[in-house]
C-alpha cells in the first residue's frame, strides 16, 4: 500500500484501505469499512475524505486526479532499459581526443540569409 494525500474531497466506493485510528473510529460506527487487518480496512459504503487526509491505498484506480502519492517508487534494474546505467555501476571514462567524432557546423534555418547585426548610420 501507498501513502495519498488527498488534495480535494475524494469518495471512495470499494476496495482496501489504510487508515490510522482516528479516521477508522467514526466510519466503523456507520458501517461504511470493516476491519481487515491491523489499520486496513474494506471499504462497505462509500467513503467519503477531505483535502489533507493522509491514507493509504493498494490500486487507486478513479480519484488519481485528487490525490497525492507520498511514496516515491524507484525503478528496479527489471524495469530499466538494456544498457540504461544502474546505480552502483562503475561510470564511462570520459571520451579522448582520438574517441570524438569531428564538430559539426552549425545548423542555420533554411531560407533565412544571414544578417548582419548593428545600429544605424
């Protein structure tokens, strides 16, 4: 599960959630989530939270637009291109004047003649 902070008012209808004991003590009195683990809960009825709440969610799939993630996910060296640099690996030497390939001229835009730049006379 990950950590969301609600950026506006967001309803949930289904699905798991975490929440700590103070958001859990009044939806469990009405129903709305039922216990399903220690601080997760199932949501029953729709759910509804205010901007600033901090929760947590497995598979948030509608309300993305009202949330914000708190956990950052790095990639993992399975998740990376072939040949991407991985951290820990040792970096490229830097290239040698023999290495570079020669300079290219600069491009200038089709059709437009250079100008000279200067103030009047």
């Amino acid at each position: 599960m990950k950590r969301y902070k609600t950026i506006d008012t967001v309803r949930l209808f289904s699905g798991l959630i975490g929440l700590d004991a103070r958001q859990a003590k009044s939806r469990l009195q009405v129903g709305q989530i039922t216990p399903a683990g220690v601080g997760v809960y199932e949501i029953m009825k729709p759910v509804q939270f205010k901007a600033g709440e901090i929760i947590l969610l497995s598979d948030p799939k509608g309300p993305m637009h009202s949330l914000e993630c708190l956990d950052i996910d790095l990639p993992t060296a399975e998740d990376l291109p072939a040949g991407a640099p991985v951290v820990g690996d040792e970096p490229k030497r830097p290239p040698t004047v023999g290495d570079s390939e020669p300079a290219a001229e600069p491009k200038r835009s089709p059709g437009r003649p250079a100008v000279a730049r200067g103030g009047r006379k």
